[in-house]
C-alpha cells in the first residue's frame, strides 16, 4: 500500500491510503491546521492502516505533495516523510499539485491554468497550453508564445523548470489563454477579487481547493515504479519563495 501525505494547504492537511498502484483510495483523514491538524497525520495513518488490518510495514512506498503552498505545511509534510522513510526504509516520490490538477480537469483542445493564493502579491499560476502535453517551462516555445510571459514575477520550479506566474487578480484574465478552464486554491480568491467582473471565456471551477488524492496517489506510483526520490534533497515548491527566495512569510 502508499501512504499520501497532502500538507500544501494553509488550512488543512491530508492523510490517505491507496493501493500500491494507485488506482484506489482506502481511506482519508482530513484535519484542520488551526486545531493542531498535523500534528494528527501519523495519528491517522495508523488509523487508515487498522481498519485495513494492517500497519506500518504494509506500506511500500510514500507519496508526498510537493506544492506549490503553505511554507510551513510542505515543511511538515516533507519532514514527516523523511522521518517515516528513514526509519521503516520507505521510498519517496513527491506530486506537484498541478500535475494532479491537470490529471483530473485537463480536456482536449482546452488550456488549464492551475491557480494558487498568494496573498497579498496576488494570484501565482501554472499554464498548460492546449497543444502541449504539459505545463509552460522555461525556454520552451509555449514561454516565448505566452502573454504571461510579459509578467514580472516569476520563477521556475525545481529541475523540471516549469514556470509558475503571479500577478495582481485583476491582470490575470489578459495574462491566461482566452478562452481556458482555472482551477486549484486560488480561484476563489480570484472570483471575490474580480468581483463578479469575470469574462465568459475563462470557466472558473470553484470547487476544487484540493488536488484529488487518487489523482496524486496514481501519480505517485507512477514516479516510484521510475525511481524514489531522496527526501531530504527534494525542495518543496514554497509559494512564499515566488517574488522573495530568501523570505519566510509563513505561506
């Protein structure tokens, strides 16, 4: 079986169970950041893992959320992975948000943008343009085609180079694909900054906060059956590090 451990958002944290191909979920546990939620996460692993009748050495692997999000929530999460694979001898693999985002609501012919709060600075996004299998990354044709290009804050995202924008809510409709479909955290922040002022062409899915946790448990098994990472050399993806990589602002 895979443990998931999903810490990228401010609010909340995410324990689930999957089978080691990652086709099917066992079970989740959800708990509030503000009541102490973290600190429950091995708590509920156990959990999930006695219903099954089974525990720790069931696992065969780890699958963490890599972000973008919450500083201190990808801290935990990545620490907990690494303390989990240290002692019980578990591989890593680490899921950005948006690969799972676009598992789940990427259509054919439709871009995708993958948003994220970023406080005050404004809205930090992914693209996935419609003629290519995967997000904008730097230096590729789909960067030097995109308007969002023109954005000063940006930067690339670990080795893989994707590149993640922010801008102010109100620039991101001329900065985005027209028409496209905006999903992740940050759309509702999107719609109440926009103030209902929000074009017909861009297709706002309002409810999805949280990247599915069987789209990241399959990707997960996926990248394990390719190579476990080391966990603790893997960089988390760190909102607060997008406009100010030496600053910790507590996203």
């Amino acid at each position: 079986m895979l443990l998931l451990l999903d810490t990228s958002l401010a609010e909340e944290s995410l324990v689930a169970l999957a089978d080691e191909r990652g086709s099917r979920l066992h079970g989740t546990r959800v708990y509030p950041r503000r009541e102490g939620g973290s600190a429950h996460l091995l708590k509920g692993a156990h959990e999930l893992l006695d219903a099954r009748g089974a525990g720790l050495e069931a696992l065969k692997g780890l699958v963490v959320n890599r972000g973008p999000g919450s500083y201190t929530g990808l801290r935990i999460g990545f620490g907990l992975a690494q303390g989990l694979s240290e002692t019980r001898t578990l591989p890593v693999v680490s899921v950005p948000s948006f690969d799972a985002f676009a598992a789940g609501h990427r259509e054919h012919g439709v871009p995708l943008v993958v948003c994220y709060d970023a406080r005050s600075r404004g809205i930090a996004f992914v693209i996935f343009p419609a003629d290519s299998e995967g997000p904008i990354k730097a230096g590729s044709d789909a960067e030097r085609r995109a308007a969002a290009s023109a954005v000063e804050d940006r930067m690339e995202l670990g080795e893989r180079g994707v590149l993640i924008y922010i801008a102010p809510a109100a620039a991101l409709p001329g900065l985005v694909p027209r028409p496209s479909r905006l999903v992740g955290p940050g759309v509702r922040t999107l719609a109440r900054r926009l103030e209902g002022e929000i074009p017909s062409d861009l297709d706002l899915v309002a409810d999805t906060r949280r990247a599915e946790p069987q789209h990241m448990a399959a990707l997960g098994a996926q990248r394990l059956l390719e190579g476990a990472e080391d966990p603790v050399a893997a960089s988390p993806y760190y909102l607060g590090t997008v406009a100010a990589p030496a600053a910790n602002d507590g996203r």
